[in-house]
C-alpha cells in the first residue's frame, strides 16, 4: 500500500538558532495508521511535524537534508496551501491557528479558502462540529474560549478541509479527560476509514487503548526505537516518558530516585485565598456561582476540572484578572480590590496557560529583569535571581539562554520560561495555569520539584488535566463542575470516589486504579515510581516477555 506520509534519513538545522533539531529521522505512514511519535521534551518531535506538513521549509528558515514526501510527491515543491488539502495539523499552542472570530467562522474558513460553495461549507460546519462535540460553541467567540475548546475548535477546522492525513502535536495537553477521549476516538476513527494519523505526546499511556500501529522514539533529534507497541514498553526509558502504571511495576528496577518533598512551615489559621460565596463570570454570561472556599498560605493545591468549567476563571480572580460579581474575594484576610498590584505580585505568581500572554521582551535576560526592576530591586540581585529561576525550570543549560529571543524556544521550554519569570519576583504562592503541558515525564518531576523548593514559595495552586499529576503533587484537590466546586478532597479520598470521576469526567488512569487496589494510610500518595516498587514486591515475577522488534 501506498505511503501518505514518508520521511527518509530526514535531518534539519535551524538558521535562527544554529541548533540541529532532527537527525537521521524516518517514518512511513499509510493509510489506516495511527502513528504515536514520543520522546522528551525538545527532542525533534514537533521538527518532524513541521517537516510532514509543509512549515519547514516554508515557514521556518532551515537547512534540510533527506526526504520528505507526502502523497508520493515531494514537500518541498508544494505551497502550503496545496499540503493543506493533504495534511491537516493541530499545532500544541491551537491560538497559533486560530484565525475566525466564532467557532463557525474558524470552522469555515479552510473551506472558504478552497473556494467551496456555501451550502457545502456549511454542511461540512455542522458535521465537524457534531463529530467533535462543540455544536454548542458554534455562535461563541473565538477569544473567549478556555484552552481545551480552542484545541476542539483547531481539530473541527482540521476536520473540515477532509484532509488524507493528519498530524497532531501533543493533543492531551489542553483537554480534558472527556475531551481528549472524544478527540483519540475521532482521530482513530479518521485513520480506521483509510487516513493516516501522526500523534506527539508525552503521555503515552493515554493514547495506547487506541491501538498506534507503531511507535517512533526520538532522543537528542534521533530516532531510539521503531516498531511495534510491545517492543517500545520493554524499551522506552520509564522516567522520560508517562507509561501504563503495570508497565513501572514490571520494571520497578529501572525506576529513578524521587526526591523527597521539601519541608513545609505549619499551616495558619488565616487563609491564604478565600471565596467567600462568589461568582464570576464574563459579561452577561456566569461560569461559576456561589463558591465559598478557603487555600491555605502552606497548601498545595491542584484544581481538576472539564474544559471551560471556570478553573482558569476561578484562580485568576486571585490577581484581578477578573472580579467578582457576586461575593467576595479575600487574600490574607483583607478583600483582593484592596491590594496593589506591587502587593499582588509579590504575594502570588500566576503563570498563565498560554505563554505567548507572557511574553514580550527581545531576550529572554530582559524578559526576567523587567518584573523585579519595576519592584526597585538592584541588578545583582536581579541576575541571581534570574539564574536561579533558570534552574529551577531546568533552562539554565541551554546554550547563550539569557541572550535568546524567547521565541524561539519550544514551546515547552516558553511554558517553563514564564514559571521562571515568576519565581524570580520571589512570591509566596505559586499559581500555574497547565504548568506541564507539552513537558515530558522527567521534566515535569524535576520541575516540579525544583518550584516547590523555591525558597520564597510557601504554597502551590495548579491547574491541571493530568489526573497523575494532581494525585502525586497536590495535598488537596478541587474538582470544578457545572458552575461551581463539585468536590474538595485529599487525592487519596478523590481517588476512591468512582461516582464523581465518571460524573466530572476524569480518567480513572492505571494509578488510581492502583491506589484503589493499595490504599495509602494518609491523605497522601506516594510517587507512582515509589509506589510502583512497592507494589512489585507484593506481585509475582512474570515470565519473560517474548522478544519482539528491538530498538532502532
């Protein structure tokens, strides 16, 4: 059978940087594939992409060797506009392809583009989103949407141009478990009638149930491994990348150290942010109401939720993002309208989801001075401080990073870069929005742990669709739903209530199973990676595996 999609011995340079990116890549994908491409963060996976639908060399400068072919016919001699017909993508930041002011028009606008006549453009409208579940959303701007339903909304577009393959770079990062459930089963679909599907992701438990027919792995921009699903579980490094907890436990002894967690001063009686029966909404349209909720000034707290339930909206009434319309919102005991914005600043670091909100300096040096300088502090402190926030967020050995626009770092480095502008203005409470989206397994435990030790910081609000996540950083979780706080728990207790995952929506992962299976004494749980090794000496050791493809 004819291949959609074909890569050979693909390696690429790009001239802003100087950085080679990809090195001796291959890939073939035919009809009825679904692809999974994986590997840690900065690794070439998002390069290959670019490569498969047009964007190198078309729209970004670089050197490239090899061969790319989509269709049987070479990438390089097509505009962007004729592999559009062919490729559909879905970039991991959905803002950077988002172009109509309402769903519909955004929908609309690739068809509109290929000349099409009404009648059918609209046809096409109204099976996409039908296929994708936003036929609510039709009539509403694009602006206001939360990240999830931009992603949903990127996706309908990509839908309605009928390409013969799609590529989609890392499509669990924005959306909810429900979401990205529909999305997978959608993009299964697409390949299951004859397209090809390529997938990034880091969370590679996620997109197994959907049966990849093949797994590329790429380390430093070469390709480790190709082959089948199998082979890849006995092979892929168990700390880079998010693997089916039975996977960990058969490997337990391949598992890394976790750092223990910092030490934490006692809680006080004085919350840190307390709601005391608020709403908030935008305009005339209320997404939560009557909340009433108090986060300690020594808490970590993470905050689950569907797309567009208003956790976005709820954490950032904290920082006068919005204000209540309803209620009021109280930061150490005195109301949040009462606080300046030098106060608020320094009190809480709120890091946004999308980290283009973030982001304006020339280098990435000035984009960490331009906080703390308004704060009156001196240079010095301001460059140790800037370093410092560097490695916390793991950036701090990338080569000339101070002197770097800070777009053209990935787009997971750009989500760490803003954590850092954020610690360096040294605040008491953290609050990030997604903070390891697009971020690969090691990366989010380092990073993790580097934030929570950041001296200035006493407490941690996240919010998050990484079910593990929550459980294994969080004291306590806050479960938002149909307008208001749906649940308030320790991750143990939340992990133990089935009726509320299915009626929230959560994914029951293979570690909630397994702490319902092995109950922690606390509220508390353990690392999968710790847990993993506990559970392994409590299972049989099974018989070795047949052997299957090995790596590349």
């Amino acid at each position: 059978m004819t291949a959609l999609i074909e890569v050979r011995d693909a390696s690429v340079r790009y001239l802003s940087t100087g950085q080679t990116a990809l090195r001796g890549a291959g890939l073939t994908v035919r009809p009825g594939d679904l692809a999974l491409v994986s590997g840690p963060s900065g690794c070439g996976k998002s390069t290959l992409l670019r490569l498969v639908n047009g964007l190198i060399p078309h729209s970004y400068r670089a050197e490239v060797t090899g061969e790319v072919l989509v269709g049987g016919l070479p990438v390089a001699g097509r505009t962007i506009r004729e592999l559009s017909t062919v490729v559909g993508t879905m970039l991991q930041d959905p803002r950077k392809q988002i172009v109509g002011t309402t769903v519909a028009a955004e929908i609309a606008f690739g068809p509109e583009n290929l000349g099409l006549p009404r009648a059918e453009i609209r046809e096409r409208i109204a099976e996409v989103a039908g296929r994708v579940g936003i036929g609510h959303l039709l009539d509403r701007a694009t602006a206001g949407l939360s990240g999830g339903e931009l992603q949903m909304v990127a996706f309908a577009g990509v839908l309605a141009m009928r390409p013969k393959a799609v590529v989609v770079d890392e499509p669990l990062a924005n959306l909810d478990p429900a979401a990205g459930l529909r999305l997978m089963r959608e993009l299964r679909r697409f390949a299951d009638e004859g397209g090809a599907v390529v997938v990034v992701e880091h969370r590679v438990e996620e997109i197994l149930e959907f049966s990849p027919t093949k797994v590329l792995y790429l380390e430093e921009g070469a390709p480790r491994y190709q082959g089948p699903v199998e082979g890849f579980l006995r092979v892929a490094p168990v700390g880079h990348v998010k693997l089916p907890f039975a996977t960990l436990v058969s490997r337990a002894a391949e598992l890394p150290a976790v750092p223990e967690p910092p030490e934490r001063a006692a809680d006080t009686t004085t919350p840190r942010l307390e709601y005391r029966g608020v709403s908030l909404g935008y305009g005339e349209r209320t997404v939560l109401s009557g909340v009433d909720l108090a986060l300690g000034p020594c808490e970590r707290v993470a905050v689950l939720g569907p797309n567009g339930a208003g956790k976005s909206t709820l954490l950032r009434a904290a920082v006068m993002l919005i204000t209540a319309s309803r209620g009021e919102v109280l930061v150490d005991g005195s109301p949040v309208a009462e606080r300046s914005v030098r106060n608020l600043a320094t009190t809480f670091g709120y890091v946004f989801q999308n980290p283009g909100q973030a982001l304006f300096s020339a280098t990435v040096g000035q984009e960490l001075a331009f906080g703390p300088r308004n704060l009156g502090r001196d240079p010095e402190e301001i460059d140790a401080d800037a370093r410092a926030a560097l490695r916390a967020v793991l950036l701090d050995d990338e080569k000339d990073i101070m002197d770097r626009p800070p777009r053209t770092l990935s787009f997971g480095q750009q989500r760490r870069l803003t954590v850092a502008l954020a610690l360096a203005m040294r605040p008491r409470t953290l609050i990030l929005d997604e903070p390891t989206a697009g971020q690969d397994l090691r990366t989010t435990t380092e990073f993790m742990g580097h934030a929570l030790a950041a001296p200035s910081v006493e407490s941690l609000y996240f919010i998050t669709h990484d079910v593990d996540l929550a459980l294994t950083y969080a004291d306590r979780i806050i479960v938002v739903d149909q307008g208001g706080v749906a649940a308030d728990a320790s991750p143990a207790e939340l992990a133990a209530e089935g009726a509320l995952w299915s009626r929230a929506g959560l994914a029951a992962t293979s570690l909630v199973a397994a702490v319902r299976d092995h109950p922690p004494a606390s509220g508390a749980i353990a690392h999968p990676f710790d847990l993993a090794r506990r559970v392994s000496l409590l299972t049989p050791s099974p018989s070795s595996p047949t052997e299957g493809t090995t790596p590349s």
